[in-house]
C-alpha cells in the first residue's frame, strides 16, 4: 500500500526509524526552510538526490496527488509536530488517516517554554499565521486585536507569528491597548537553526524593531498571579453590584434587571454590541465580562453619565469597550453595523433609534422602558420593520430593615422588550 510519511525535523537528531523511512523513500519534499535543517543532518547525503524543494503547499500537495500511485512512499519534511499548525493535518485530510503516517519532532512551544524556562500546561495558544501568500491569507480563530480581552483571561500565551504578524506589530497592539510593565514578551527566532535567538522585554522593548523569521511570541501576564480574590475588580465574568459601579444615585439598571436584560440578548461570542443611552454603562460592563471577545460600544450624551462611564473604564480596565459621546441615532452612522443593540434610554426617539438599528441589520434589539408610552412605541416600532416581539415585566422587591424584623421594598416595574429578526 502507498504510504505519505509527514516526518517533523528541526529540534532534535532523527530516530533509526525516520532515518530508515527516509532512506527508503522514491521523494523527499521539503520547503526551502526545512531543506536548511536537513541538509545538516547524517542522511541528506545519501538521498539528496530524491530531495525536491517545493515552498508552495498546495503545489506540494498537487505533487504528491500526480505521484502517488505511482511509487510506494514519500515523505513530506516538516517542521516540528507536523499536527501542530503543521501541514499534517492538511496531508490527512486529502490523503486519509490510513495512507498517511505522522512521524513528529518535538513541537516549536515545548521548545519555547523550555527555552525561557516556564511550563506550558497553563498556556493558551493561538496562531496569528495566516499563510506564506498574501493573496490566500486563511480566516484566523483569533485576530491580534483580541490578544487585549485574551491577555486578561490567560497568564501565558504563546502565538505563532507570520510577517505580517510579527512580534513588532504584537507589541504595538499591546502598547496602544495600555499594557506595558505588567507583560514580559519572550520573541524565539528561529528555533532550531545554528543562529537561534530569544529576546525578552516589555511590550515597549519589542515595538519597533525587527525580528528574524521564523518566530514566535510568548507574553506572559504577570499581574495575573497576584488576583488574590475572584472579586478582585476588573475580574467579575457576570454579577456587578451597583455599588461596585460609579453612577448617579438612583440612574442605574437594578442588578436582577441586568441579568434579565443580558439573557435577552443572547451576547455572542463576537461581533459588535451597541448600548444606546448607556447611562453609566452597567449593561456595557456586565456584557464585557459575559463575552471578552465581543466589541462594545457605549453611547451615552449625558456629561455627567459619560464621566461614570470613564470612571468604570479606569476601575474595571476593560479593553472591549469604546466610549461614544453624542445623541442616537446622529453618533451612530460612523458606528460598524450592530450584532446586537440594547436601548437603555431614547431621548424620546425611540422609533428613530430602531428604524436606524434594523436598516443596520440588529438580529437582537432589546428595549428597557417604565413608561407605559415608551412600552407601546417600541413594541409597535419594532414590528413595523418585522421583528418578533416579546415583553416580560421586572418586579423586584428587596428586603430591608424594619425595626427589629425585616420587610419587602419594591422597586418601580420595569418592561423589557425584545425584538428578533425574522
């Protein structure tokens, strides 16, 4: 049976068994940077003449289809573990688990983290490779924009690089997002090749400078082993109390109303978020927490309110949210178009702010209103421009003190009104 034998190289001498694939091996493919380490191993001298350099994956891959059945093995050379962000798993999906045997070299982030001395078990890894073409980049998990919200969750992250995104443009997003003192970045040259380098700093240090390739990034978030409690501010995923937000008394979304309002808007993963009249922006913080990866904008007109807003953006340093100061519907033309919208104030133009939200393509609009007015004009609002509409009614009551006992207090009603797009 015809064999593709996907062999790592780079880290470590070759095995009796690879070297004994290899030596049997009709052709040895290789990229250009892969031939660099194999040419200095034992066995290139005695089959160089079956090697073949191809820098292309898919004419690499069209290659092996034209040959396949005409010879009994090949062997693509690839770097590392090749089943991480390797070529394995695209040599297993054209090929089948059953014709292709994976033969892995120790993976580039064993190498890093031994190389700075850190464990990995804890680390979270992402790659920002998009692909040698720029005309083919492939669609990425994760984008350097999210690395602010990432390096809130995880203390280490270990991202592999193109040059496109280098270690350079890394630290610019970082230094621009307000990070420094608190991250070391670990930049790992060319692991594996006789000029290997690791250079260590701030995200000061690294931005700005070149870097050879191929490189990784580790950023390792310091601030993070000193959380000494998981209501450490700045750490709560979901249940912000008013009182650990800066607001006017009083002009605050009551916490049980929050929680009914950010299930209503069934937050993804990401996309992008308006928060239109966001008062002191309880809505905005709670969703942050409920999806770091998601893109909020805050928009309030109330002088007082956006200083709230500033406030709670220095106390919970959050980097997903973005202020915009200014009057509904007018701010919002210059605003990418919304995922998800919540109305926490209108001004009195309700029916304008949704008309604008739906032709700017909202799947989920949800409206808070204590005016029965306001009920009756966003209910009929949104189903003039076909979504489906639901309404629940708030209650809360709290307990409080009375003399030597305790009584129920209850807050004013609240509506929430939610429409989905049909």
């Amino acid at each position: 049976m015809q064999k593709l034998y996907v062999i790592g190289v780079g880290y470590k001498p070759l095995d009796n068994y690879s070297k004994g694939v290899i030596e049997k091996a009709d052709f040895i493919l290789t990229s250009g940077r892969i031939f660099e380490l194999f040419n200095q191993t034992d066995s290139y001298q005695r089959v160089k003449e079956k090697v073949k350099v191809i820098n292309n994956v898919d004419d690499t891959i069209e290659f092996i289809r034209s040959n396949y059945f005409k010879t009994d093995n090949i062997v693509l050379l690839a770097s590392g573990d090749p089943l991480f962000y390797g070529i394995g798993k695209r040599a297993i999906e054209e090929f089948g688990k059953e014709s292709v045997e994976i033969i892995p070299d120790l993976s580039s982030i064993q190498v890093a983290f031994a190389k700075i001395k850190e464990s990995w078990e804890d680390a979270f890894l992402m790659s920002l490779h998009g692909g040698p073409d720029p005309s083919k980049r492939r669609h990425l998990l994760y984008d350097i924009t999210d690395l602010p919200s990432l390096i809130k969750i995880h203390r280490k992250i270990l991202i592999l690089t193109d040059k496109k995104n280098n270690p350079s443009e890394i630290a610019k997003e970082l230094v621009s997002s307000g990070f420094s003192g608190e991250l070391r970045l670990y930049v790992c040259e060319r692991l594996g090749y006789p000029d290997e380098r690791i250079i260590m700093g701030s995200p000061h240090d690294i931005w700005g400078r070149d870097y050879s390739y191929p490189n990784l990034v580790i950023i390792l978030n310091d601030s993070i082993d000193r959380v000494e409690s998981p209501l450490k501010e700045g750490e709560i995923v979901f249940g912000l109390s008013e009182d650990e937000l800066y607001h006017t008394a009083g002009l605050v979304t009551k916490d049980e109303v929050r929680a009914v309002v950010i299930h209503k808007l069934r937050l993804p993963k990401r996309g992008v978020f308006w928060d239109i009249g966001a008062g002191s922006g309880s809505i905005s913080f709670e969703s942050a927490g409920v999806s770091p990866f998601l893109k909020i904008y805050t928009i309030e007109k109330n002088i007082d309110q956006i200083q709230h807003i500033k406030n709670n953006l220095r106390k919970f340093f959050t980097k997903n949210i973005e202020l915009v100061e200014g009057e509904a519907p007018e701010v919002l033309r210059n605003l990418p178009p919304p995922h998800r919208v919540f109305i926490g104030g209108s001004g009195g133009k309700i029916e304008e702010i949704v008309q604008f939200a739906a032709n700017s393509l909202a799947q989920i609009i949800v409206i808070n209103a204590t005016k029965l007015e306001t009920l009756y004009r966003s209910i009929n609002s949104l189903k003039v421009l076909n979504y489906e509409v639901d309404v629940v009614q708030v209650s809360i009551s709290k307990m409080k003190a009375l003399g030597m006992g305790n009584f129920l207090s209850a807050n004013n009603p609240v509506f929430v009104i939610r429409g989905i797009k049909q």
